[in-house]
C-alpha cells in the first residue's frame, strides 16, 4: 500500500486544496495557514470545511505556522461550530 500526495489539486468549484494524502483508501485534507490572527484561523476551518464538503470527508486538518516571539504551540482535535466536522489542528 503506498502513499500518495496531492499539492493544490482543484475542488469542484475550481478552488485549490493545500495538500490531499491518500493513504490507502482514505483522503487527508490538510489546510496550511500562516497565523494572522483568530479570523484568520477561523477562515481557515471555514476553508478546511468547504474542502471537506467537495470531498464528502468529515475530518480534515488545519496546519498553521506562526512567527510570533511568544507564539503558543497547539496540537488538539476540535469540532466546527458550523458542520460538526472534526479537524486535528497543529500550531507551529
């Protein structure tokens, strides 16, 4: 069984995923992010639940890489408010 990546490839309605791994027969959706903020990483899940949407996966995973002096590593699973979906999310 190999391993399969996918940088940007299309969605149905022509936006771009950061990244899809196959594995096997499951697709991991990873959403990459520079942290901007709290919007920002709230646009960011949005983002990540559209994908997941075009896909019909109900778990995906947010990366988001900050370069803040006193940034604070994160490495948790969450639920989207929105669709239930669940996304491990990493801060690094």
């Amino acid at each position: 069984m190999g391993v399969v990546h996918y940088v940007e490839p299309e969605t149905r309605e022509n936006s771009r995923m950061d990244i899809v791994i196959v594995y096997g027969e499951e697709e991991h959706i990873v959403e990459l992010k520079i942290w901007h903020g709290e919007k920002y990483r709230q646009d960011g899940i949005v983002q990540l639940e559209e994908y997941l949407d075009s896909r019909n996966a109900t778990k995906g995973y947010l990366l988001s890489f900050s370069f803040l002096k006193n940034k604070e590593y994160t490495k948790q699973w969450i639920e989207t408010e929105t669709k239930g979906y669940k996304v491990f999310e990493v801060t690094v």
